[in-house]
C-alpha cells in the first residue's frame, strides 16, 4: 500500500484557485429565488412559480438571473423583488 507523499504541494494552492469558478455573482439584497419565496410564504414552489409569472408579466415584480454555485456547477438561477 502506498503512502501519501509528506512533502506538501505548492502548486496544489495555485491549481484550487485556478479550478475555482470565477464568474460567480454576489446575490444583492432584496432578491430571492422561487424556492426561497415558497418556503418564506409556506407554499409550494409550482404555486410560487406560476404567481410569480404573473408578478413579472403585470409589471409588479422583476426577476433577473444570477450564476450562482450549485452542486452541480455554476447556473444561471432566476432571482425575484418586487418593483
């Protein structure tokens, strides 16, 4: 069985940072996700989802997609406030 290397890596530092993803937005204040108004609100999100759609279409919301870090990767999440 082979043992893990005692010498510590220095470029391990460099290749986390580069690894890392870059173009993640900062989330400003007021701005929630669909899921995040559900369970504020105590409703489901399929609920939430079709009000909010009419929120935006009446001009009383606005949404606005924001790339946020997820278990799978960077996505573009649609963030809502209201006007």
């Amino acid at each position: 069985m082979k043992s893990k290397p005692t010498k510590p890596d220095t470029d391990l530092a460099a290749w986390c940072a580069a690894l890392l993803p870059a173009n993640v937005d900062k989330i400003p204040a007021g701005w929630l996700t669909c899921a995040e108004l559900a369970d504020k609100l105590g409703k489901t999100k399929d609920t939430v989802s079709g009000q909010l759609s009419v929120a935006v279409r009446a001009g009383r919301a606005e949404m606005q997609k924001f790339r946020v870090m997820t278990n799978r990767g960077v996505y573009p999440i649609p963030h809502y406030r209201l006007k």
